[in-house]
C-alpha cells in the first residue's frame, strides 16, 4: 500500500484577491508549498504584464487626466468617490509633494497624484488602490506607490462619473497646503523650490484638452486629443495636406506624442504668442478636425504622404 503524500495541498479554492500580496520567489498564502509565483502569483502577475493602453479612458475629461499626468506642471480637478466608497470629494493633482500617488492631508482633504512612478500595467488600478489605502486612515497620512497593487477597482470603479469635471490650472503648488495653517513641515520645506520649477501654463477657454505653455524661452500649444489613433491621423492628414494645420502666424507643427493611449499633438507658436492669441485659429482648427473625423474618406496620394510625415514625427511618452 503507498504512502501517503506528505505534501501541503494548498487552498486552491482560494482567489488570488483575497491572498496578501508578496514576493514572487516567497511561499504563496495559501499554503500549497510552492512559491507565489508558481501558483496564486501567475493571475497577478499575467494581469499585471498586460499594459492598459489607455489607462483613464471611461472617465470624464480623459484627455485632461492624460494632460495633467504627462504636460501640465501645476493642476487640480475635483472628483468624488461612489456612495459605496464614501462619497468623499477627491482632487486630482498633477502633482503631489514627494511625488506621492495619495495624500490624506492635515485637513482631512483626499488628493490623488497623478505624476508618478507607474506601479504596474494599469495607471487607474495603481491610483484607486493607493487612493483607498489612505482614504480610512489618520489625516497626514500619503501613499507613495510604487509596489503592485494586485487586483481591485478601477478609477472607473470607485469615483462617480456623473460628477462635474473642471480643471483648474494653478500657478503654484500651494494646494499641498491646508488653508487653516496646519502645515507639514516636510511639504512647506519643499513647496518653494518646487514653486519655483512651475513652467507658465494656461488651458484654452474653447476648445478642449488644449495647454498654452512657455518653456526655457520658447512658446508651445499641447493638445490632448481623446479620439481613437488611426482615424485621428487620417484626419490630421487631411488637415496638414490641405494647409490647414497652423496654430497662427508663425506656429509650426513639431510633432506629436503618444502618451497614455491618447494622440498629443504640439505647435511651436511665435515668440509672445498668448494664449488668448491662439484660442480662435484652435477653435477654428478644432472644428476642421471634426469635420474631417465626421466624413471619413480614403486618403489621396498627397495626404497619404502627409500621414507618413506626421507618423514619423510621433514621440512616444509611455
């Protein structure tokens, strides 16, 4: 008659969710004997290894969400968390002391960072996850990111998407600070050299996504564009061939990026340009766009030609 086997079997029952997180190589929660990777880490790891192309997409003004990730220095939305969540509003800010991911601050107020180091594949699934790790604890309390997750909500799962969303461009980072005067020392130590750092940078009035800028001297207009890749191009083909792609007297079309899943083209306006010098020939640009995006058509040879050449100039951010 064999033996038995001596070896542990494990929960197999067990959903990965509901194991704590740990290292790859360390014995997995449950108890079978193998490594984490090896048995309840293959989910989170497969999960993790497929990269969300477009991280904020379901979110209201998700061109702004990429804007305020990748272009815009200082910034600040307001959200707010489903019922069953809490309801608590929520600000979004490009930019958190620390480069933080979360911050319950001295006042209680909840704020989300969104430029920082990505955690895993999913840029939402990292935010939501350190958003509610500091959501139920002691105010002062940050979350800096920059371990996995694992799985759990989304942004899209936990804040309410019918709420009012305006992004308001801020000059300094003085949000860091409670207005009742409770002040880390820490964040006050490090507000003024950051201050200091903030490029000038306004929002165009009318039309959206669209960020004025001035960098080491020069004049920029960034616009993050939430339509999807290939028929923006085609429609921007059709612009750039027609002569229609111009920001102004003196602007010239640099390029655009990739960052986040969404197209982000930029001009290089003449030196003094202001932003409300550039709001009619981008409004009037914008809806050359729409009309180009309405009525799809086959490229010709030129605009054809005119694809390849605003192809080429992609930069990808992320």
């Amino acid at each position: 008659m064999g033996k038995k086997s001596r070896k542990p079997v494990g929960r197999t029952d067990v959903a990965a969710e509901d194991l704590p997180v740990v290292g790859m190589r360390e014995p997995c929660p449950c108890g079978s004997g193998k490594r984490y990777k090896q048995c309840h880490g293959r989910k989170v790891h497969a999960e993790e290894a497929d990269l969300v192309p477009r991280p904020y997409e379901g979110l209201p003004g998700e061109a702004d969400w990429v804007a305020m990730r990748e272009l815009v220095p200082a910034a600040t939305a307001t959200a707010k968390l489903r019922d069953e969540y809490g309801g608590e509003e929520v600000t979004i800010a490009t930019l958190l002391p620390g480069a933080w991911q979360a911050l319950k601050r001295n006042d209680g107020k909840l704020f989300i960072g969104l430029q920082t180091a990505a955690s895993s594949a999913d840029l939402s699934r990292d935010a939501a996850a350190a958003l509610l790790d500091v959501k139920d604890r002691d105010a002062g309390t940050q979350s800096g990111g920059g371990s996995r997750p694992g799985p759990g909500p989304r942004l899209q799962d936990i804040l309410d998407t019918s709420h009012p969303w305006t992004v308001r461009v801020q000059e300094t980072f003085d949000y860091w600070l409670p207005e009742d005067g409770d002040h880390d020392e820490e964040v006050k130590a490090s507000l003024e050299q950051a201050n200091e750092a903030v490029a000038p940078t306004e929002r165009l009035a009318g039309v959206e996504s669209a960020y004025w800028t001035v960098i080491g001297g020069r004049t920029y207009l960034r616009w993050s564009m939430a339509h999807d890749e290939e028929p923006l191009l085609d429609a921007f083909a059709k612009l750039h061939a027609a002569g229609k792609n111009s920001m102004g007297e003196g602007s010239r079309y640099l390029g655009c990026f990739r960052a986040d899943g969404l197209i982000v083209p930029v001009w290089e306006l003449q030196q003094g340009t202001q932003a409300d010098d550039v709001e009619e020939p981008a409004a009037a640009f914008g809806a050359a766009l729409d009309d180009a995006l309405a009525a799809p058509s086959d490229l010709t040879v030129e605009e054809r030609r005119a694809r390849a050449g605003v192809v080429s100039r992609q930069l990808t951010l992320r």
